[in-house]
C-alpha cells in the first residue's frame, strides 16, 4: 500500500508543473498553456425533422444527465421544441 501513495504523489506533481498560482486570468492560464488558437468548429445547421427524428431514437429513461432532464422528458416535449 505503501507504494501506491508514492505512485500518486508521483502524479499529483508532474500534472502540476505547468500550473502558475499567480496566475489567476483563467483567458491568460489558456494563452500560456495552448500557445495557439484552436481551430475553428464549422457548425451545420440541422433541420427540425432531423432533431426530432434523434430526440425520437434516445431510449426513453426516467435517468437524468448533467443536465437534470431526462430522456422521457426531453421525448414528451418534443411537440412544444
């Protein structure tokens, strides 16, 4: 057990070396960490039919994600989206 502790100590310190605790701009934290910008997302519109036909093909769960909603839910409001 001994070994594991030293294995994450290990960890915890190298995913930490890029870390500056003065730096507290979270946009600078990303310039300095990433150096370039990422590249653009080309968004594609979908249709109405197309977003129900997906609503439609989730399995209906009483389940809730991050979000809090679940699939039946999201399923019954399909007509008023």
């Amino acid at each position: 057990m001994h070994n594991q502790w030293i294995i994450v100590d290990a960890v915890k310190s190298d995913n930490n070396k890029h870390i500056n605790a003065s730096m507290i701009n979270p946009i600078n934290y990303l310039a300095n960490s990433f150096g370039r910008p990422f590249a653009k997302i080309g968004w594609q519109c979908a249709s109405t039919y197309e977003i129900e036909k997906i609503i439609k093909s989730l399995k209906t769960k009483n389940t809730c994600g991050h979000d809090e909603i679940s699939n039946r839910i999201i399923k019954l409001t399909v007509p008023y989206l």
